[in-house]
C-alpha cells in the first residue's frame, strides 16, 4: 500500500466507522429518551397503562399511519380512517395528545418499542427476583462497532510499522541519513499537522456526541422515575393492596382530604398487627419492626414508653416550585391512584417511583382527560357553560378549564 493511499484509507474508513457508530447510539438512544419523555406516562411496551401496550404495532399498522396517527389522532378519526375510529372508540373515546414530533423521531420510538418487545422475558427460579436481568443477553450492535473499530486502528498501526520499515530500508539501500528521532508527542503534533482534515473530522464527531451525552444528563436532573429506596420494614403494597384488597385509601387517608396523600403512622399498621403477628412472605421478622417502634410487647398487648415513630424514605417528592393537591385529583377529578402510581397492587413489593413527573407529563394528562361531570353538582353551572362553549358532543379535557394555566401549580 502506497503512502498515498493509506492515509486515504486512515483519513476516511476511521471516520466513517466513527460516525457509524455515533449515528447507531445516538439514533437508539433517541428513541429511548423520546419514548420516555412523551409516551411513558400512558403507554408501556408490554402491559396496558392508561392507553394500551405498544409491543407489535409496527405489525398492527403501517409506518406511515402511525406516524399520522401520533402527529394528530383526532385529525384521523374526524376524516372517518376507520383504523383511527376503532382505536378510539376502544380507548372509551379518550382522544390522544397530538405530538409535534418529526418524522425520523417517530421512527426512532417505533424502533424502540420493537427492540424492547423482542427482550426475552427474564426468567424468575428460586433466589432470583421476577423483572431480574436474564442470565444472556444479546450483544449489541454497538459492541460490534467498536471492537471493528479497535480491528481497524490495529491494522493501521501494522501498516504504519511496515511502511516505516520499508522506508528504512530505501533509505539505507541509497545512503540517505536518517531522521533525527523525535519524542511521541513531537510524533503526534507533526502527524496531525499532516492529517488536519481527519483531526476537523474528529473533533466534530467528539464535540457532537459530548453535546449529545450532555443534553440527555441535563434532561435527566431532578427527574427520579425508577427510584425505589430500600425502606425500614419491607412493606409489600403487591400483598396488602393486590393479595389483601386493602384499599389505598385506608392508609393513605388524605389523598382524599388534602394536598398530601400522607404516610400512616404505626398505629394504622396495629389495626391489623395487633392480631396477625406472621406475614406469608417474611414470617414474623418485618412485623417486628413495627412492634419494636412501638414498644408493644405482642404477649401482653401493652404499649411501652420508648416509642418511636418509623423512618420510612420518602419515595416522591415534587419541586418546591409546583402545587399539587391530592384531593382535587382523587375527589374531583376521579383519578385513580395506579394512574400515577401505577400498578402497585401487581408489581411493588417496593415502593418505587412509576411517573416521571415532570411538567410535560402533567400537561400532556391535563389535555387528554375528560373533566368528569357526573355528580359533581359544585360545578355544574361551571360546566354547563363549557359545554354551551364547546359543544356537548366535544370532549372536556382539564386543558379547557384552566389545567394549563400557569398559576394553577406555579403561585
């Protein structure tokens, strides 16, 4: 290979290997923080949440209808697609929010979702937790990518070591001096003066892909969605609200008197702990703990006087900045609890954080769900006027009464 021709074939195969793989991890994890940021709060891949589960619909339906269905949905079902028809009259003809979203954005979620539904479900056996890592897993693309990548650079430094051998050997064979040695750095500055064009080309790769890794570190400050703190006693809501059928009211009491849902205190637990003493997961060992902060002696049924109250770990805690009041969503509004907490009955045995909570999140529920009016005589005539305004045959959303009025959590 002539010296011409190899730093043709450094200058532009480096690069394009690099860019190849920018434009991989880049492109993917687009798709997952896209799918985070607008879809996570109705939509996951494989259960139903608020709106259904998305595993398959790239089978379903048409990559171009979707597309026009995530950019304007109600466009579609006032038009009579009876695709868009069907869809909302299952989904209890709660109209989706439009997404000003481009084209290649869309692709990306899509994408997502259908290498997220290709995951082979982890396996639960004895002493593994279910929703546990499986013991394979594929390797990515990426990974591919980069050894390549290591591949290319070793077969540039054999070719860079043949050439100088050759080159010391023509120098040899004709008498021509050799050149004065020069230290690695004094090496590095000399080939980059040589090679000023795939250094510009490296330095943007780099200066791109930090600003990529920065934009999503940014986007991700204060947001908590995953958090699960380990708690004082393994409190399970799967067994209590899911096996048991304890409505979350029952301990939670203010979330249907106040802007704080609240945690209960121990004397809550006692209403059933004072007589069932052994749980059918942890025996004895949690109850303890309750009975410990409380300094009850479960023999006698006498309270001590070294009480204490339980430390738990607050899991959600909203910016001192927004307002949010329990009861307005849960005794007006009729929101269920798993609409922002999720399913808790079925997969929490830890509290964690479901929702992201973010402003976009709450706007975006603010616009697609119906004002429920049924009942509600306090505002009646308020509501008789949005439906003289509106239409009776429109959907009420929170959006049209005031739900994305800034003061409403911003005072």
């Amino acid at each position: 290979m002539s010296k011409l021709s190899f730093k043709r074939y450094f200058k532009f195969c480096l690069p394009a290997v690099l860019l190849a793989l920018f434009s991989f991890t880049s492109s993917a994890q687009d798709g997952e923080a896209l799918f985070k940021s607008q879809c996570s709060a109705c939509h996951a891949v494989k259960e139903k949440l608020i709106g259904p589960a998305l595993m398959g619909m790239e089978k379903r339906h048409k990559e171009d209808w979707l597309i026009k269905w995530i950019k304007n949905s109600q466009a579609m079902v006032k038009a009579g697609d009876p695709v868009a028809v069907k869809l909302f009259n299952d989904n209890n003809k709660v109209a989706m929010t439009s997404f000003n979203l481009k084209d290649d954005e869309i692709k990306s979620i899509i994408a997502y979702v259908k290498a997220e539904a290709e995951k082979p479900e982890p396996v639960a056996s004895t002493g593994v937790a279910i929703g546990a890592a499986p013991v394979e897993k594929e390797k990515p693309v990426a990974l591919y990518l980069i050894i390549a990548l290591l591949v290319l650079a070793l077969f540039s430094a054999i070719l860079a070591k043949v050439q100088n051998t050759l080159a010391t050997t023509v120098r040899q064979k004709e008498g021509l001096p050799e050149p004065s040695e020069m230290t690695r750095w004094q090496s590095f500055v000399a080939w980059a003066r040589s090679n000023k064009k795939l250094i510009a080309v490296l330095l943007i790769f780099f200066t791109l892909y930090g600003t990529v890794k920065a934009w999503y570190a940014l986007q991700a400050i204060g947001i908590s969605q995953g958090y699960t703190p380990a708690q004082p006693i393994a409190y399970s809501h799967k067994l209590h609200a899911g096996d048991l059928q304890i409505q979350c009211i029952y301990c939670h009491s203010g979330a249907e008197r106040g802007k704080a849902a609240t945690i209960p205190s121990a004397n809550v637990c006692m209403n059933c702990h004072k007589y069932v003493r052994k749980g059918p997961e942890t025996g004895t060992e949690e109850i303890a703990k309750i009975y410990k902060a409380l300094d009850f002696d479960p023999s006698t049924g006498v309270y001590g006087p070294n009480q204490k109250p339980i430390e738990w770990v607050r899991v959600h805690n909203l910016p001192d900045l927004a307002y949010f009041n329990h009861a307005q969503h849960v005794a007006v509004g009729k929101i269920e609890c798993q609409t922002c907490h999720g399913q808790v009955q079925e997969t929490m045995t830890v509290a964690s954080q479901f929702a992201p909570l973010t402003m976009v999140w709450c706007l975006d529920c603010h616009k697609k769900t119906q004002v429920k009016m049924a009942g509600n005589g306090y505002y009646e005539q308020y509501h008789q006027k949005m439906l003289d305004k509106y239409g009776s045959d429109s959907l009420l959303t929170v959006d049209k009464i005031g739900g994305l009025e800034c003061s409403r959590c911003h005072y």
